[in-house]
C-alpha cells in the first residue's frame, strides 16, 4: 500500500479521484544544500529529519472507465520518503505523519472559463455545464441549463419581463438595441427552442450541446468582458 495519496482533479476525466502514487523517483532536500542535497528513497536516513523535501511520482487514475496516467509533484517531509520505501514493501507500515502538498501535476487538468464580470447568480452553473461537456454528462440536461442562463445574462443586461412577456420578444429587443450582432440572435434563438425541446423531450445531441456552451461562452465574453476591458483600457490611456 501507497502512503502517498492525493485528492485531485483528474486531467484525463475530470473527476474528483484519490491518486495512489506507485513509485517515486529520487528526491532531494535543499537543506543544508552543501552537505547531502541529494538522497536515494532507498537508503535509510535518520527518522527525526523533518526537512522538507520534494519529489514527483506516477500515478494512474482510479476510475474505471478512466485509469490515465498523471505525474504528480509534490513535497512532504525528509523522513516521510524513508517510511514511504517501507510502506511500499511491507503491508504492516501504515504512514500516519503531515500529508503531502501537490506542488504540480501533469498533464494539467482542464479549467472552465469564468470570469469576475459575468453575473455571480450563473457563474457557477455555467462552470458546471462546462464540466459536465468534458465528463460527457447527459446533453438535453446541458442544452437546457444554456438556455437558462442565456435568459439570466439577459436579464442581468435589461433585458428582462419588462422587455418582452417570452424570452424570444427580450432576444429581439437586445437584437434592435444593437446588443447582439444578427449572428448572435440566430444563435440566442436557437438556443432557446434546442432548450425548449431539451426539457420537454431530452433528446439533445452531445453536439449541440458542445455548440451551445461555445455559444454561451462567447456570448458571455462579447456582452460583459468586452465592455469591462475597453473601459479598463482607456483609464490606462487617459
Ligand atoms: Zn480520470
């Protein structure tokens, strides 16, 4: 058994996983750096060396349908590398001490795009559509949510009730304000009905609702970052 364990995002998956490393390759400790900067995992060292010390290690993930591979650095404490040799060689050592800190990992897993100027009430879900495209989750569930939170980011423009009884009337209104370019509301559009029949039929095509959260994305940088960005500019420039 592995005693180092970390809880990581997968970078093949995306899945929260405990990655058990198998091996580690050599480490070293900078500490005192002119007498043994450099230390084999296999040779015994005295157990009350605390120095911190980093290393990297193999690790595949646990999931089923998964198992890619990930290289993972980290640092942990000189005596805990010893104890780990041990554990690896014998089912009676079980490590106890400070966890290991992840310094890094490759390849690094994907993040979704988010951004400080989207509305808070859609920043998270809009994540987790994200998410849910790269964990190849059920799309009619994808393809409804963008819906929603076109309907939200519209309303958090102006565009809500008092611009229009349904969302197809608000679409055309941020249309004739200039908001949305021709391309846009086809695209607004199109998302509203796909949405509309997401959730009454849930017969979405993982397609469109990878063409949909690209939509949204741009949709989202176009409406809130853009503005905020040019207004960013000119008071450097002013
Ligand atoms: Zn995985």
């Amino acid at each position: 058994m592995s005693m180092f364990s970390f809880n990581l995002k997968c970078p093949h998956c995306s899945c929260l996983e405990y990655f058990k490393i198998h091996r580690i390759e050599n480490y070293h400790s900078r500490e005192p750096a002119q007498t043994e900067p450099q230390y084999n995992a296999n040779i015994p060292r005295n157990p009350k060396d605390n120095r911190p010390a980093q290393s990297y290690g193999t690790a595949n993930c646990p999931r089923v349908n998964c198992g890619g591979p990930v290289l993972i650095w980290f640092e942990s404490i000189h005596f805990s590398f010893r104890d780990h040799g041990r554990s690896l060689n014998s089912t009676e050592w079980i490590y106890n001490g400070p966890p290991p800190k992840v310094l890094g990992v490759w390849p690094t897993p994907p993040c979704a795009d988010d951004s400080e100027h989207w509305p808070d009430r859609l920043r998270t879900v809009f994540t987790e559509v994200q998410e849910d495209i790269s964990l190849n989750r059920d799309p009619s569930r994808i393809v409804g949510t963008c819906r929603s939170i076109l309907e939200v980011a519209l309303a958090s423009l102006g565009y809500d009730k008092s611009k229009g009884k349904v969302l197809s009337d608000r679409i055309d209104a941020a249309r004739n304000d200039g908001l949305l370019t021709e391309a846009m509301r086809a695209w607004a559009h199109k998302t509203r009905m796909d949405g509309n029949d997401a959730l009454h039929e849930l017969n979405s095509s993982r397609q469109e609702a990878i063409e949909l959260v690209n939509f949204i994305r741009t949709f989202l940088e176009i409406t809130f970052d853009l503005p905020k960005r040019i207004l960013d500019l000119s008071s450097v420039t002013d």
